[in-house]
C-alpha cells in the first residue's frame, strides 16, 4: 500500500477520484455532443432522440444492480472493482469513437435505418458507463472511513471529474464535439486503466462497526420501517433532482435552436448555425460544471461540517430550481442563460457529491456495491422517464422554455424531499 493511501492524503484522493472521472468524462461527452450530433448531423427528431437516450437507461438499469452485486463478492487481476473499472472504461472508450462515424457502421452492416444504430451504440455506450460507474464510486467506500474522510472522498471526486469536466465542454464549445469525442477516447482510457494500479483494495471488506451493530443496522435497514422509510425518501429526492438536470442535459439544443434561430427544425439549419447550437450548449455546460467542480471540497464540505449535509444538499437544490426559473423569465439571450447556468451549478455541484456519502451512511459497507446498484436507479429510471414521457410533451411543445419549466418544477420538489430526510452528522 502506497504511503499517500495509509495517510489518505489529498493526492490519494486525487488518484482514487480518477476512475469515476473517467467514466464521468465519457458521460459528459455523451452529454455534450450525443444529442447534438443526432440532430444536426443525421437529422432525427426530438422523439427519437429521447428513444436513443432511453436505450442506455435501461441496459443501465440491470447493469449497476448486477455488478454491484457480483463485484461485492468477487476478486480478480488483483482487485474487487478494479476489472470492472478497466472493462467499462475499455469499452466506453471503443464507443465515443463510433459516435461520429455512426452513418459508416450503418453502411457497414448494411442497416436500413440509422436508428438502430444509433440505438445500439448509444445502449453499449451507456452500459460501458454504468458497467465503470458503480465500482469506482463503491470503491471510494472501500478504502475510506465512514465520517469525514469519505464526505472527502466524494467531494474529491466531483472536484476533479468536475475540473475535467469543464475541460470536456471548453473542448467541444471551442474546437468542436468531434475534436471532444476524439479527446475524450484518450482521457476515458488513461483514468479507467492506469489510476487503478495505484489504489490498494481490501480483499476483505471491513464494516465501519462491529458485528453487534452490522446486526442492528441490517435490521434497521431491512426489518425497521423507519429506516426504510429514510431510505425511500434519499431515493425519491435524488431521483427529482435528476428528472431536473437530464431534461436540461437531454434538450438543451433544441432550447439553444429556439433561442438562437428561433426554430426547432434543425434540418432547416445549415452548418455554421448547427455549430454555433453546439458553441452554446458547449459553453453552458462547461460554465456549470466549472462551478460544480470548485465548490464539492473547497466550499460544500466545510459547510457540511457546520449545518448538516441535508440542509447544504436541499439549499443547493432551491438555488439551481430558482436558476431554472430565471432562464424562463430572462434567459433569452446567451449572457443571461450563461449567468443562470452558472447559479445552477451550485445545485449541481451538491447532486454529483453530497448524495453518494448520505448514502453511504445508512448501509452495510460489506454490501456497497449493491446497495450503490439500487441508489443509481434514482438516477437511470429518471432517465427513462426524461426520454419516454417528457420528451413527447417538449417534441409537441412550440416554446421549448417548457424545458426549464419542468427542470424547476422538478428540482423543487427534490428541495422539499431532502428537508424530509433526517440527518446524521459526519463524524471524524
């Protein structure tokens, strides 16, 4: 074991956050340039690109329940997350490089349609993603203890998947996405592969408390209604949060479109427009990742330390719900959607953080992998329903502020969710 891991130094943190940036990274490519590039490039509409977008979900969906499960009990190549870090990163990386060439691989195997394509890229992509995305969360758990150092851990991995982030979106806001995909193909390997050869795992999992108290905490989570009920309600505000920021992630364009052209037909767009979309979407999401990444450790954790991670998590929700609200009534221009995106990313600097260690708290760290499995849910099954269900009311919709009406609705009602949840303060 390395000394900067027995002393959990800030560079250890630094190296432990690297995997879940690299699949982080991989997911703000996704992000950026998915959408963008089905709608300009191949000219597919709203409806189905929100179909594209819920093929990943639900491959997700199985993916982190299983290996979670499967990576709790297992050990091999020297690690118990590590080989699933490196296969999805592998993977993920083979993926991004298919995303440009999509109308080749169509050609290639002589498909009718691009859909189909599209759908089994974007389904492999995604799964890749969640295949990486558990392990290199749980493995945070793995190494850290319960308290403080693991609110560290987490905030650690925000600031520098946030920082690269940024570097993601300046990328494709400056050159172009295809010059981010191509990138982001070199960063998805180098953070999935290497990182993990400088982390020490435990074979053997050691809980936080004694077998007197797993005991009691496995009944309180499984037998105790109160506890369930805790559980229930951090699933039920995480999962509104993520209805809020993928309804933004998924349709930005066509806000951006609305915006800029005063359109939604990107078909009738030529290049030069099509790339100026991809400049603003690019540069919006890269000024709210920008403060998502600053704040986790230099801001949000010492607050944590004085009022409780529920009230700094819920309070950064009622911010980036009123940031939504604003671009509804004053984000008609680009400097006014930039300033709103930069107030929301408060809010989204707590949703990449704060929720993994709240909870983290409340579970059996021997069984974090599958526990991490069943909270990504509140993040895939909001996924669904942004690409099943509201994407047929903002296709259908001739003001695309709808958009941003439903992120602030939503986003609220995650504020009130999580004043609902009862709080633990960290511990050294």
């Amino acid at each position: 074991m390395l000394a900067i891991q027995k002393r959990l130094s800030n560079s250890f943190y630094a190296i432990l956050a690297m995997p879940a940036t690299a699949m982080g990274f991989a997911l703000c490519v996704q992000i950026s340039a998915l959408s963008w590039i089905l709608s300009t490039k191949y000219n597919l509409k709203i409806e189905e690109i929100g179909l594209v977008w819920a093929s990943g979900p639900l491959a997700g969906l199985v993916m982190q329940l299983l290996v979670g499960l499967v990576s709790d009990n297992a050990w091999f190549w020297g690690g118990r997350r590590r080989p699933f870090i490196i296969i999805g990163g592998t993977i993920a990386a083979l993926m991004l490089i298919c995303l440009p060439n999509l109308d080749v691989i169509q050609k290639l195997f002589g498909a009718e349609s691009l859909i189909p394509v599209a759908l089994a890229v974007a389904t492999t992509l995604d799964l890749a993603i969640n295949l990486g995305f558990n392990p290199t969360r749980s493995i945070i758990t793995d190494v850290t203890p319960d308290g403080k150092a693991r609110t560290k851990g987490y905030t650690w991995m925000q600031t520098v998947s946030g920082t690269l982030g940024v570097a993601a979106y300046f990328l494709g806001a400056y050159f172009s996405n295809y010059t981010l995909i191509y990138v982001g193909v070199f960063i998805v390997l180098a953070f999935s592969i290497i990182p993990v050869f400088f982390i020490e795992e435990p074979k053997q999992l050691q809980a936080d408390t004694t077998n007197a108290e797993i005991n009691a905490l496995d009944v309180q989570a499984h037998t105790q209604k109160a506890e369930i009920n805790e559980l229930i309600k951090i699933y039920f505000a995480n999962a509104f949060s993520w209805i809020g920021v993928q309804t933004m992630f998924v349709f930005m364009f066509a806000y951006a479109s609305q915006m800029l052209f005063n359109t939604n037909d990107s078909a009738s767009l030529d290049e030069t427009q099509n790339n100026k979309i991809g400049q603003i979407i690019g540069y919006s999401f890269l000024i709210l990742n920008a403060v998502g990444a600053i704040l986790p450790a230099i801001v949000l954790e010492p607050l944590t330390k004085k009022y409780g991670r529920i009230a700094v998590q819920s309070t950064c929700l009622l911010i980036m719900s009123i940031a939504y609200g604003l671009i509804v009534w004053i984000g008609n221009s680009v400097t006014a959607l930039y300033c709103c995106m930069a107030l929301a990313g408060i809010g989204w600097a707590a949703i990449v953080s704060l929720p993994f260690a709240i909870m983290s708290e409340k579970v059996n760290k021997q069984r974090m992998g599958l526990f991490m499995g069943i909270f990504n849910m509140s993040i895939v099954i909001p996924q669904l329903i942004v690409s099943l269900l509201i994407a047929q009311f903002i296709g259908s919709a001739e003001n695309k502020d709808l958009i941003f009406e439903i992120s602030a609705v939503s986003l609220f009602l995650s504020f009130i969710m999580w004043r609902l949840v009862k709080e633990k303060r960290a511990t050294a």
